[in-house]
C-alpha cells in the first residue's frame, strides 16, 4: 500500500474523532461513505470514498486520484495502554524529584500520559503536490488542537 500518512497522537477516543473529522469531512463531500476497516488486530480503522466510482478505483488502483484531484482515503488508529519511553540521563535526577530517571516509583518516568491513540490519516498523494490532501490533512489535525488549546 503506498500513500503518505499524518500522524496524531491524542487521548481523545476514536468514536469522537470519526465524527468530528465526517462533520468537518462535510465541507468537502457533502455526500461519502465509510467502510471499517481492520489492517491488523491492533490497527483499526475507515475508508472513506465519495462514490461508487472512487470506491471501485480503490480496488483496483488504491491511492490514485480521480480526474477531480480526490481520491479515497483511510484514517486508522491504535490503542496504547501506555508508552514507556525510557529517555533518561544515567541515573541522575529528573529536575524538581528525588527520584532517579530510571526508578519506576518517580512520577515523570512515563513521558506520555497513559491511555492514548495514535491516529494515522493516509492520503493518496504528499500535502506538498496535492491540494486533496491538504485540505484532509487540515481538517483531521484540526480536531487534535482542542487538547492544546489552539483555534481551528
């Protein structure tokens, strides 16, 4: 499978990242339809495909863009009950604890906070040569900067 993916990680749950990113998705297509999707046993996700058309040219081509520049897309996602990133410092002290990096009791050991998605939006071409992609990639990060508190 070939397309370029835009990744976000979140804690928010996927139910309400599909249905923000097919009302925002609504500003393009005023009409799609999803098809779930399981690539693996942890990576789950949707096509998305505004026809009939575009459907079978996925089947047959998967990301190839129509005539119209659009093509069908996926958004998948996996569940991590928590990261453990082990980024320390040879024993020495994390800033502001008592504890050293390595010792599982500090509180900062985890980096990310636990219980977290990582989403994958794949596109079929590079944001940088299509203007399909773009505006998908817009929309779907869109929804991630209400966790940091930036406008749309």
């Amino acid at each position: 499978m070939i397309g370029c993916s835009v990744f976000a990680v979140s804690k928010l749950k996927p139910e309400f990242v599909f249905e923000q990113f097919e009302i925002l998705l609504k500003e393009l297509w005023k009409v799609f339809t999803v098809q779930n999707t399981n690539f693996n046993p942890t990576a789950i996700g949707k096509l998305y495909f505004k026809d009939q058309e575009m459907y079978e040219l996925w089947l047959d081509h998967v990301f190839t863009l129509n005539k119209d520049g659009e093509a069908a897309f996926l958004i998948t996602y996996q569940f991590f009950e928590r990261i453990n990133m082990q980024t320390r410092l040879l024993e020495s002290l994390y800033p502001g604890t008592d504890y050293p990096s390595g010792n599982y009791a500090n509180p900062n050991y985890y980096i990310f906070q636990k219980n977290i998605y990582e989403y994958a939006l794949v596109l079929p071409e590079a944001i940088a040569y299509c203007e399909f992609s773009e505006k998908l990639s817009n929309l779907f990060l869109s929804i991630f900067k209400c966790e940091t508190g930036l406008k749309r």
